[in-house]
C-alpha cells in the first residue's frame, strides 16, 4: 500500500512510500537537500518499518527539533 505523509518542520514538504508485509520500499522525498533524501530512500529501501523507526526517529537537522529522517521514522509509525 502506498503512503504520503506531510512533513512538519523541514525543508522537504512530503513524503511517499510503499510498506508491503511490514517492508518499506519506494521512498520519495519532496523536496529537501536532494543529495541526504536520496541517501536516505535508499538507505531504507527494503528495510523492516520497525527497524527503520528505530534507526531513524530523534535525528535533528541543525537546531532544528526533527529532521527528514526522524520525518520518515514518522511517517512510518503512522503506517504501521
């Protein structure tokens, strides 16, 4: 089933992905510094939901309370 989630107090604006039997697949990033959003869709890619929450939720961006990772990390508790 495929996911979209608005970010909230980040650069990029929305966040799309697949989860399949708890399998996060098709990361997509809108918006955001390219080169880390890229990085990190495919760092996920094919990755456990549960694991990448764990791995990713409380990162920050600079003074920033959350970031695109810990976005994802959100995005996919809300999935799950």
């Amino acid at each position: 089933m495929t996911y979209t989630y608005r970010t909230k107090g980040v650069c990029s604006m929305q966040i799309q992905f697949d989860l399949e039997a708890g399998i996060v697949k098709n990361v997509q990033f809108m918006g955001g510094c390219s080169g880390n959003t890229q990085g990190v869709a495919k760092l996920a890619e094919g990755r456990e939901a549960k694991e990448l929450v764990a791995l990713l939720e409380g990162i920050k961006c600079g003074f920033k309370s959350t970031s695109c990772p810990d976005q994802l990390a959100q995005a996919i508790k809300e999935a799950l």
